[in-house]
C-alpha cells in the first residue's frame, strides 16, 4: 500500500510539474525597448540603420503618448506602462528615478512617493502582474526598471544600461524592457523636460540618434531569435507633442500597419497598449485596472512616409487651429455688431442674411474639407472656404431661397448629415479636423466630439424643426422625436461613444418635442428628461463594460472606474478642464455676443433686430420650440463636458445666424402701391 501510495505521490508530482511545464510554454518572450522622443523623421538608412531594419522587419504605427498632462516626460510615459493606465508622476515630471541595486535587482527610492503623493494608485501594476504569475523580469536602465517594478518599487534583475548587456542577460525571464536615452538624457540634466522645439534634424539630435540607433542595434543583435519585440518612442521631446514611433517586430507582421482596437484605428495605439501586449505575449493575465489592449496587426501595408505624414497632418491642424476659433469668434462679434446696427435701419437686408448663412456654413466645412485631398495650409485653408462658399451658395441660390426655413434647412441639414454619416463610416472626417480631434492631443481618437456633438444636437434639432413646421401636430413632434433619437444614439453608441452629450441631447429633443406639441416645460420636467439623459448613457455604458476589453469605448471604462473607485478622479478632472473653458478668449466672446444679441431682440424686438426674430418666431412656431431645445442642449453640454464653453459657443454659432436668416425673410414686405393709387395721391 505505501509503494502505490509513493507511485501515486510520484505520478501527481510529475504531472503537476509537466502541467507546470506547459503553463509555462503557454507564453513567449518579449522585449520592450523605450526610445522617449522618437520620431519617425529621426528613422532614416543613413542615421538609424539599425532602427531601419527593424521597421522594415515590423508592422509599423504611430505612438500616441498622451498621458495626463499635454506632454509627456520620460517618467510620466514608463509610469503609465507601469500602470496600464494614463499616469504622472506629479511636480517631479521628467527623467525617472536612478535604482538603487539590491542583489541582482534594485529598488527604486521613494517609490511609494507615486502612490502616497501622486496619487498613481496603479502604479506597479505590469510588474506586480508578472511577479503573481511567476516570471521574472529584466529591465535595462532606469524608465525600464520603473515600468517592470511591482508595488515595493522592486525589480528582480536589473542592469543600469543597454552598455552592459550581455546575450546571458536577455535570457533569463521572458519580459525584458530596456530605455535607449540617448535623445532625451542631454536635456534632461534639469530634471525637467526642456520648453524649446523638437528641432528635428538638428546636428545635435543626428549625433543623439547614431548614438541611439547603435544601442538599440546591440540589444536587438543579443535578444533571442523567437522574442517578439516592441520599440516605442515613449516620451515628448520638447514643447509641441508629436505622434511617435511604435514597431512590433513579429511573425507575418512585416510590412503591415500597427493600430488597437483601444483607439479604434488601425495606424494608432497608445501607452497602456504596450502594457497589455506585453503580459499578452508572455500568457500573463492582463489586470482589470489596464486600459489599453494588445496591439493588432492590420492586413493594410505601411510605409514610413505615411505615419511621416500622419503626424504633419496633425501638425498643420494644431498649427491652424487656435487662429482659425480666434478668427470665428472675431466674425461672430462683428456681424452681430454689423447685423444690429444695419436692422435697425431696415437697410442691407438681403446682404445681412447671406452673412449669416455664410458664417453658421464655417463649422460643418472645417468638416467636409478632409473630404479632399489637402496636404499643406493653404490647402486646408482654401478647402474650407471653399467648402464654406459651396454650402452658401447651395442654401442660397436654390429653388427653397424663398422660404424663410430654406437656406436653414439646407445648412442644418448639411450639418447634421455630415456628422452622422461620419459616425456612420468611422468618424475619419472628425480625426484631424480644425473643429475635431487630433490624435497627437490625445483627448479622443474616434467617435463624437464635444464640438461635433453640440453641432450634431443642433443642425438635428433645427432640421428636424423645418419639418414639423410643414407638417404640424403628430407627425412634426415624430419626426423631432424619432429623428433626434436617432443622431442621440449614433452620438451615445459605440460609434460615438459620447458620454455627456447624450445627458445633454436627450433634454433638448424632449423639449422640442413638447413645445411642438404645444405642452408645457416646467422645471420638474426639466430635471426628469436630464435624469432620462443618464440613464440612457448609462446603460450604453454598462452594456460596453459588458463587452470583452478590446471592444470596450471609454464609456465602458468609465463604468470600471466607478467599480474601481477611480471615477471620482476623472470627473474632478473634467470639471476643472470644463471652468477653464469659462475663461477662453476665443470661446466666450461667442457665446456672450450671440446671447447678448438673442436677449435684446427677444425684449427689445424694434431696437435691436427690426423685429427679425419675432418675425421668425411667428412665421415658425416650430422654430422657437427648436431653438429653445437648441439652448437647453447647449447649456447642459456645457456644465456636462469638458470642452465646456465651446460646446455652447458652436451651438450657438450655428443657430442665431440661421436664426437671423429665416427671421429676414420672414419679414413683412413694405407694400408697393398700384398705379391708380399713385395718381390718386398726385392729384390730391
């Protein structure tokens, strides 16, 4: 009995050491290797040889490194592979940390300064994640050693440079991560991360990358032949963000685009993406708290002139696009000053609302010009124009000119439908728009926007208005609400992705709607369609939390931080980004000349517009009932979003002006006197 017993004994042994074994071949081996600053002009045959050939090997993307701040330095990008999750190490922002070794590893002192001060509770997360599952790590230079540290700021093998790397190093653990320095460490002398260009090209920088590329080249020559390998830019360098290298060098990836599911773009990923990628590759269970997912290989080819361009496309928006707001808010405030002095004197009418037209056909063009294929400013800025005279002309040399509601409703229209078939077709027409979103900034990178959401709302609201004017009763008050429930989910589903402009849009269609239908709006109402608003949004969030990570928006994420604890955080966050917007020289001037201009005309109708807006109002009661519902959504996108103030401001851009061109038209026109009537006078 005791020999079976032994056998027995010997036989679980062994094969919970085979299982243990085939646990352990579950995964691979993979090298993290950090270049901070890396840019794809730096990648060139002649000063990056290495670095060339390993592009060539790899599918290829672009890095968005945003993580809390606008820039990130060294120390805020290897803490957010850390964490998995936008980090920042606070006031101390810029080179990371020198280990202290401590047998073959190290420590990293004041650790718990990150968690204690900084308030980065995820801190540790890659390292504590691989340290649960058994494997080891070996990191190479300090950003290394701060990614792979676990809760302690401990790291199990650590070496202080890529210098000192022998093939027996890179051997030992599956996870390796090394920092290459060399284009950020001459800066960083000051602890800080300089406020000067990037200076790309620069005699200065070509010496950095040789020195980088010859140290990247003998980590990549020592790695073990079966070791996948990530090489990513992880940092800014200067005063301007950039789009940055990311590789993955892998089987069948060779010459292939490098995107995640996490930013919806097949070019594009994002710091916690290579913290996720990397636990992926060795089998180790990627941690709830992570944001980013495994990068994906697209079937599209890549070439380096075209993330090059990527990023100078990106370039040229943020370049254009403080001048082009100041530039609307400055034609916003001169032609309500102009509109109110000349309707007052009955004089230049016709003059007037093509202005108006004209100026609310702006924003959908900072659209439509990515339809055509600009490449420098002058291009985007003539396509826009261009884009802008087309859409006038059409709303107002049409057969529906004559219309009060004519030239509105094309130039609503136009608006809405763009932005809806955008959401439709993969929001390509938002990314890298002067009224959109960049990936560089890294505040969206698919999806609606706060600004196209407050458009969205109301060319919607209005266009949809236009019908229940000609179709009054049940099918008017239908048609605003199936209509605008239609753009409110588009803007709130998957595709959007939207959080606060559904709490905001579903109020301003239920009061339209009501309104049209002649009921009242009382405050109690009010506050049950805002309640109705997030519920709705809420559920499109749980439903998305429900869904595996990789399909997950930031509407499902946001439902793990309010689990994790972390929400609290983010809306303090984007409470503070929203009151900042109150202060905008270029956002306010619009909202308070616009709304300026509505009060006055509404209580001082003959002073101040001639009479234009009740004019409008009486023609259209339908168009009062839109423009309220316009205002309702405004404001509540406003207090709701981060973008604050310009998501009222772009609401109102677009409806007062076309507010003003229906109400023209809709004047009451001056009788001319027949004949007899004229000799009658004379011969008086």
């Amino acid at each position: 009995m005791r020999r079976v017993l032994v056998v027995m004994a010997v036989l679980l042994f062994v094969g919970g050491f085979a299982q243990a074994g085939q646990a352990e071949d579950g995964g691979g081996r993979v090298a993290l290797i950090g270049v901070p600053g890396l840019h794809w002009n730096d990648i060139t045959p002649n000063d990056t040889p290495n670095l060339w050939r390993l592009a060539g090997a790899s599918a290829i993307g672009s890095l968005s490194v945003r993580t809390v701040g606008s820039l990130t330095c060294p120390y805020d990008g290897w803490l957010t592979v850390s964490a998995g999750t936008r980090s920042a190490s606070g006031y101390s922002c810029g080179a990371p940390p020198a280990p202290e070794a401590s047998g073959q590893g190290a420590v990293i002192p004041d650790y718990r300064y990150l968690i204690d001060v900084a308030g980065q509770r995820n801190a540790g997360t890659l390292g504590e994640a691989l340290k649960a599952a058994g494997q080891c790590s070996v990191a190479v230079g300090p950003g290394a050693a701060l990614a792979l540290a676990d809760r302690s700021g401990a790291v199990s093998r650590y070496l202080a440079s890529p210098d000192q790397v022998k093939a027996a190093d890179l051997t030992q653990c599956r996870m390796v991560a090394a920092e290459v320095d060399d284009l950020i460490r001459p800066y960083l002398a000051s602890g800080k991360l300089p406020r000067v260009p990037d200076q790309l090209g620069a005699p200065e920088r070509r010496a950095a990358l040789r020195q980088a590329d010859a140290k990247a080249g003998a980590l990549l020559s020592a790695l073990p032949a079966d070791a996948t390998v990530i090489l990513a830019g992880l940092s800014d360098h200067g005063s301007v963000p950039h789009l940055r290298v990311a590789m993955l060098r892998q089987p069948g990836a060779q010459g292939r685009l490098l995107g995640a599911a996490s930013t919806h773009r097949d070019d594009i990923s994002i710091l916690p993406d290579l913290t996720a990628t990397a636990l992926t590759t060795v089998g180790v269970p990627v941690p709830d708290t992570v944001v980013g997912v495994p990068l994906q290989v697209s079937a599209q080819s890549a070439t380096i002139d075209r993330l090059r361009r990527a990023d100078a496309t990106a370039q040229t928006i943020r370049s254009v696009k403080g001048i082009y707001f100041t530039v609307v808010a400055v034609l916003q405030v001169l032609f309500y000053l102009i509109a109110f002095l000349l309707l007052r004197r009955r004089k230049g009418l016709p003059w007037v609302r093509l202005a108006a037209v004209a100026l609310a056909s702006l924003p959908v063009s900072s659209y439509l010009v990515n339809l055509l294929p600009w490449s420098t400013l002058p291009g985007l800025i003539g396509g826009a124009l261009g884009c802008t005279a087309v859409i006038t002309l059409l709303a107002c040399a049409g057969p529906w000119r004559r219309s009060p509601l004519g030239p509105l409703t094309v130039v609503a229209g136009i608006t809405a439908l763009t932005l809806a078939g955008d959401l439709l077709t993969g929001t390509t027409l938002q990314l890298n728009s002067i009224m959109g979103y960049s990936a560089e900034v890294g505040a969206r990178y698919y999806g609606l926007g706060n600004i196209p959401f407050a458009l969205l709302a109301t060319g919607t609201l209005l266009a949809t208005t236009t019908i229940a004017h000609y179709f009054p009763g049940k099918v008017g008050v239908a048609a605003v609400a199936v209509l605008g429930a239609f753009a409110m989910v588009l803007g709130g589903s998957g595709m959007g992705s939207d959080f606060g402009g559904v709490i905001a849009f579903v109020p301003g269609i239920a009061v339209t709607a009501l309104l049209i239908a002649g009921k009242r709006v009382s405050i109690v109402k009010l506050g049950a369609f805002c309640v109705a608003g997030a519920v709705i949004v809420m559920t499109f969030a749980v439903i998305n939390y429900l869904q595996p990570p990789d399909k997950q928006t930031h509407l499902g994420r946001f439902v793990g931080q309010v689990l994790s604890g972390e929400a609290l955080e983010v809306i303090l966050r984007k409470l503070s980004a929203m009151l900042a917007t109150l202060l905008s020289p270029n956002l306010m001037p619009i909202v308070i000349a616009a709304t300026a201009f509505l009060v006055y005309a509404i209580l001082r109708p003959e002073q101040a517009s001639a009479g234009v807006v009740p004019a409008a109002f009486t023609y259209s009661p339908a168009l009062r009932a839109g423009l309220i519902g316009t205002l309702v959504s405004g404001v509540l996108g406003m207090l709701v979003n981060d973008s604050g103030a310009a998501v009222l401001s772009m609401a109102l851009a677009l409806a007062i002006p076309l507010l003003l061109s229906a109400g023209i038209s809709a004047l009451p026109r001056p009788s001319v006197p027949s004949v007899g009537e004229q000799l009658a006078r004379v011969t008086k």
